[in-house]
C-alpha cells in the first residue's frame, strides 16, 4: 500500500506561481511511476504530467508545456510540478497519484493506470 499527500496548493493570482508536493510512503518510492491529475468543477480528471521512476522520461499536456515542470527526489521521497505563468483556466483540484511500474522509462497516461491516489489540493488562480 502506498499513502500519498500532497501539499502547496492555494490561491495565486494569473501569472503567479506554485510549487506542489506530493509526499510518498508505504512502498520504495523508486520503484513507482508518478503523475499529476487535475479535475475542475463539472470536468473529467486530466492528466497534467507525468515521470518515470527512473525520472528519465516525462509527459507534459499541451496547455502546461512551458509552464509547468515535474520532477521527484527519491531521497525525499517526493514528487514535484512547478507550475509558472498560472492561468485561470489551470484552476482545479490536483491529484498526485502513483504505481508500480516494472519498466524503468514508462509513462502512464490515464487515471484507470494509476493504483494509488492523494486527497487532493486545490489551485485557484484568480484574472
């Protein structure tokens, strides 16, 4: 079982910045595959980016490339996004979510991949 939790949500005007975590435990954090999600009120969940456990391979949407950045530090167990230049359209509730993935450079792209799932934290980005 792993237990993810994320933090660094919170409200920021366009144009501004946030950094979120995504705290791992429960099983060798170097042995899952990562992702961001994003659902906003009356929408589907969206995968936002995603990496590899090997953190070779990364997978941006076409409305966050150049915006946002994933990266993770398996010595801290974390997974991260920088999000720059926030929009208002990137308001949304932001899910972490993890699995174990047995080949090094793979990248997961739908929610049905993923096994483990944070509680989310909510980005509002205010015009």
């Amino acid at each position: 079982q792993v237990q993810l939790v994320e933090s660094g949500g919170g409200l920021v005007q366009a144009g501004g910045f946030l950094r979120l975590s995504c705290a791992a435990s429960g099983r060798t954090f170097s042995s899952l595959a990562m992702g961001w999600f994003r659902q906003a009120p009356g929408k589907e969940r969206e995968l936002v980016t995603a990496i590899s456990k090997n953190g070779y391979s990364t997978y941006y949407e076409d409305s966050v490339k150049g915006r946002f950045t994933i990266s993770r530090d398996d010595t801290k167990n974390t997974v991260y996004v920088q999000m720059n230049s926030l929009k208002p359209e990137d308001t949304a509730v932001y899910y972490c979510a993890a699995r174990v993935s047995y080949s090094s450079g793979s990248l997961y792209y739908t929610a049905h991949d993923y096994t483990y799932w944070g509680q989310g934290t909510q980005v509002t980005v205010s015009s």
